[in-house]
C-alpha cells in the first residue's frame, strides 16, 4: 500500500531541513575596526578628537610662547627640539608630562619657566598630540586649497597695522614674490620666518636672517660674532675668523647684546591671527 503525504507536512519537513543551512550560511558581523592610536613611544591611548575651539586657544598660546624655540608647528626652531617626536609628548596623557616641563622649565637647556593655567597647559597639550596625530597620519594629508584670504585685507594689514613696510618694499626685496614662491611656501615663509636654528651645528647659516651677538668682557675686550647658542650659563659665537669662542656666564657679567634681524617678524607671531596670515598670504601672491 502506498501512503500518501500531505503537502503541508512536506512542506513543513523541507523548512525545518533547511534552517541549519540557512543558519550555518549567516553572514558574520564584520569586525570591530582597530583603532588608530598615537604613533611613537608611549602613551598607549588612541588618537583623540578635539575641538577646533581647544585647537585655535592651544595654537594661539603656543605660539605666542614657544614657536619662537620649537617652530610655528612645533617641529624644531630656533633653539628648541621637534616637539612632536618628543618622548614627553609621546607618553604624554592630558598634559600630565607636558605641564611639568612648562612649569618647571629646563634651565640647563635654556628653557624658562611658563606660568600658564591649567586651561592653558591643556590647550597646549591637545594642540601638540593633535599635531602628532597629523603627522603619524601625514601619508594620507592632502593640502588643500589655502588662498581662503580676502588680498585687500592683506594689503591693508601689510601697510598698517602689520608694520611690514618698516622692512619690506613690493617694488624692492618683495618684487614678484608671488612668482617666486607657491602658495604654501609662501605662507610657510609668513609664519616660519626663520625656517633653520640659528645655530651653526644645525647647518650652513643665513647670514641675512643670522642673530648675532657682542660680548663684551670685564677686561673690555669685545667679541662680535654669529650666536651658535645661548643660554642662562654660557654663550657660543663664531667670530670673524669662523672660530668657536665660549664664555660662562654669571648674571650679566659678561655683558651680551643680541641683534637679531628677524625680530620683527619673531615679535608679529604673537599678534598674528588666522585671518591675518590667510590675508597676508593671499596679498602676497598677487604680486607678480
């Protein structure tokens, strides 16, 4: 005898078969991106994100107290070190390594103290992991354009309250500046003015934008020279001869002048806005 099976219970038989392999066929869920962390030594947090307003106050104090020795993006200047491969910067945690060096100073390197906030330190300390943070992930920076400047405003800025004719002459040392430098070398030369240490270990030295120096001795003697460092306890010069001549230092015995050329630009970076850089630039490039 045949048995016959009903439709509904076949049914029923071939779902149930084919739960298992729908199951087993189940996409995974995809997995939890690793996330990026600060590159270097240290630290062991990821990359955090700050807001523009924490940046522009962190970037505005930095730079009207330390561009001057660690350059406007805090990679080497003047006398100070690349901040953003600093080790303390590196195993910094919201400012608790960076505040210590501000505060106290490294004397022995020439470094005054700072007395800043706790608000302002920790500006600082975002502005400074921010900048690590850009360049861990510089392979995947694009420049975009910068001439976001209005070049009337520049021009006024240039003539007025920037101070820059004081120096400076389009029709002289400026002529056709805005062919000979693209805009973001151009606009690196407005916040970077002086692009090198000054000193003569740090490479061939500038003589045009070189600080130089006059010690004058107890004795009277006076050395002039170009200044290879300087700090709370001595004072290096190469003098005429391209010699190396070090003197110690005790208070203001010997007495030193400093002549640095670029002063008034140096001086400018602590007045500068966003809004005046991007105008100078977009004034400058117009002269062709």
């Amino acid at each position: 005898m045949i048995h016959l099976v009903k439709p509904a219970r076949v049914a029923l038989v071939l779902l149930a078969g084919f739960v298992p392999i729908l199951r087993a066929q189940a996409p995974a869920a995809p997995p939890t991106p690793p996330p990026v962390r600060r590159g270097g030594a240290g630290a062991g947090g990821n990359y955090k994100n700050y807001d523009s307003a924490t940046l522009e106050r962190g970037k505005r104090t930095y730079t009207a107290n330390c561009a001057f020795c660690h350059g406007g993006s805090a990679k080497g200047g003047e006398s100070g070190p690349n901040l953003l491969r600093s080790i303390t910067v590196l195993h910094d945690e919201n400012g608790d390594l960076i505040s210590k060096v501000v505060l106290n100073g490294r004397p022995d390197k020439g470094m005054p103290k700072f007395s800043f906030t706790p608000d302002q330190l920790a500006d600082i300390a975002a502005f400074l992991h921010d900048g690590v943070r850009a360049a861990a992930q510089r392979g995947t920076y694009k420049i975009l354009d910068i001439l976001v400047g209005d070049p009337k405003a520049g021009e006024s800025y240039f003539n007025g309250a920037g101070g820059c004719t004081s120096c400076h002459s389009v029709t002289g040392d400026l002529a056709h500046v805005g062919s000979k430098y693209d805009t973001v070398n151009l606009q690196q030369k407005i916040v970077m003015p002086r692009e090198s240490r000054y000193g003569a270990r740090s490479g061939p030295i500038d003589k045009g934008t070189a600080v130089t120096a006059t010690v004058t001795l107890p004795s009277g003697e006076v050395v002039n020279g170009l200044l290879d460092h300087i700090d709370d306890f001595a004072i290096t010069l190469i003098d005429e001869h391209g010699e190396r001549r070090s003197f110690t230092r005790d208070d203001d015995v010997p007495k030193v002048e400093l002549h640095d050329p670029m002063k008034g630009h140096t001086e400018l970076l602590k007045r500068y806005t966003d809004a005046d850089i991007h105008n100078l630039t977009a004034y400058l490039v117009t002269l062709k």
